[in-house]
C-alpha cells in the first residue's frame, strides 16, 4: 500500500512503561474528518513536528526525530512525549508503506483550547520525486531573518531551536527566493553568519573539511546533517560546526542543503554567483542516505 492515512495517538505520559501501545492509536482514512474544529492550537501553530523520510517501508533515523521532538515539545512546555508509543506508531505506520519514498509526519499539538491534553496525530503519504533536484541542484539566495546569532539564548521564548508547528515564515522565505529567481534560501543572521534554510541543514565544505553552522545559533539541529557527518567522519573527512560569516559562502568548495526526504542536493549559486558543484560526492552522499539509516 501505497497511499495516504494518519494515526491518531491518545498521547500516554513519558514515564509510562509498556510494551504494547496499539490500543492507543487509531488508523484513520487521510480523507476522513479527524480533528475538532475546536483545535485551535494548530491553527496558531502551537505544536511541534517531525518529517521522517521512508525507503521500501524503512523509516530512517527514527531515533534522531524522537529525540528532537521531545526536544522541541520540552522548549514549548508540552508534554514530553512517551517515545517508546511513538516508535510503535511510526513503525505501524512505516509497515504499511511499500517500495519508493514515503514521509511520515508526526505532530504533537497543544490541542483543544482548555482541553485536558495534547493532540498527536501521525501521518503517512508518498513522497514528492526530488531525482531531479538531488542531480541538478539549487540555486539560493540568502535572506536576513532578522535575529543575531545570539538570540536563541537571550530569548528563548522565540522558540528559535524547536521545530514548531509555525512554518509560516519558512514557506514565506521559500516565496521570497522564487521572486528572486532562486529555488530556496538561506536565511541570514542579523550580525551576519550563516543560519539554515527554511527547511534544510546547510553543509559547506572547504578542501577536506566540513563545516555547518553550529545549532547553539537558533537553528535545528538537523538529523541529516548528523547522518552525513557520521558517514564523512567514517571516510576520514573532518567534520565541525563554527560561527560561519555570510562572506564565507561564496569561498566554499562545495555545499549542500540536506534533510530528511529531499536528502542533499548541491548548492550551484549564492546570490547570482556561481558555487562549484561535486556531483560525484553529491550522488555518494544521496546513495548513502537513500540505504537503511538506524
Ligand atoms: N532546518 C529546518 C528549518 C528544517 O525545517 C529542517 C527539516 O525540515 C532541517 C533544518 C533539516 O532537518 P532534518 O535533516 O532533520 O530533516
């Protein structure tokens, strides 16, 4: 099967020991009504979510999402997730996906307004073909984002590190760079280092080494990202993460934007100008990250 459903979870508190959660989850039809209109919390975006990529019905880096919902959902003041009912609705949902890319989505939402709990919910759908984009790469333009690369830290309540449910400004920033002509962003610190793109890690590198922006800057840690720095490191690449002045983009020797369901796709241009592009090492790192990842 191929084809579009959710799961909606009865979330179950953190500490709570099982080893079966199925009667707490519900398999609903994608089309069929399942939320309350009353779930007003979505609607402001005050929830948080995962993207998790699926090859032939393998669900990759379950562990690395877990965690950083339960990351996010602390930085929002939600319920901790109870991660081993998760990882058994990932993987019923994952069971059901056939061959080619599939995404399953898992939310975690504040729910009803004065309701007694979260909502949680776990979708699953093919996914979009990015063969293109994986080959032929992305031209960017880099766009301010308004807060210095210290403000994750002065204000956390910008909820700068969690992936929440508030999009809006990414998807707003992916409109702005086709305006410009480009096919995604990088958004920009206001004293001027490299952040992230609206959905994706940023990896430079300079000769044999790489570097991405370190997550300490209000940024998502990115799961892909950590899965390409194993697999260089095992290669006997360097890897690290660094202050990275805008001014350094142009200087890199290749970069790409990585995450989970497009994978990596290499970066041809920065602002108009021309960025080198290793297709050879882009095709190695879309071969590994298309393999079973754990
Ligand atoms: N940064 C942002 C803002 C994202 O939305 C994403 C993924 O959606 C990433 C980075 C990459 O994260 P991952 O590799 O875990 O998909």
């Amino acid at each position: 099967m191929t084809g579009r459903f959710a799961l909606m979870i009865d979330p179950v508190a953190a500490d709570v020991q099982r080893s079966d959660f199925a009667d707490t989850f519900t398999q609903v039809d994608a089309a069929a009504p399942a939320l309350s209109v009353g779930e007003l919390s979505t609607q402001r975006g005050d929830g948080v979510f995962e993207s998790i990529g699926v090859i032939d019905g393998h669900a990759q880096e379950v562990v690395p999402h877990l965690e950083r919902l339960a990351h996010s959902a602390r930085l929002c003041d939600l319920p901790v997730p109870n991660l081993a009912q998760w990882r058994q609705a990932i993987d019923h949902a994952a069971s059901q996906l056939g061959a080619g890319e599939s995404v399953i989505k898992l939310i975690l939402s504040r729910g009803v307004e004065h309701g007694p709990t979260p909502t949680a919910w776990v979708t699953a759908a093919p996914a979009a073909d990015f063969t293109a984009v994986r080959e032929n790469g992305v031209r960017v333009v880099t766009l301010d984002r308004g807060y210095d690369l210290d403000a994750a830290e002065r204000a956390p309540w910008l909820l700068l590190g969690a992936k929440t449910l508030s999009y809006a400004v990414n998807m707003a920033a992916l409109r702005e760079a086709h305006r410009r002509g480009a096919d995604d962003a990088i958004f920009l610190s206001s004293d001027g280092f490299v952040l992230e793109a609206p959905t994706a890690s940023l990896i430079l590198r300079f000769g044999d080494r790489f570097l991405t922006p370190a997550p300490t800057g209000g940024i998502l840690h990115g799961t892909t990202q950590l899965s390409v720095y194993e697999h260089l490191a095992a290669q006997g690449f360097e890897t690290g993460y660094d202050r990275i002045p805008a001014t350094d983009l142009t200087r890199a020797d290749a970069a790409w934007l990585v995450s989970s369901v497009r994978l990596a796709t290499a970066i041809t241009s920065v602002d108009g100008t021309p960025l080198p592009v290793d297709r050879t090492l882009t095709a190695a790192l879309n071969r590994y990250l298309l393999s079973p990842r754990t």
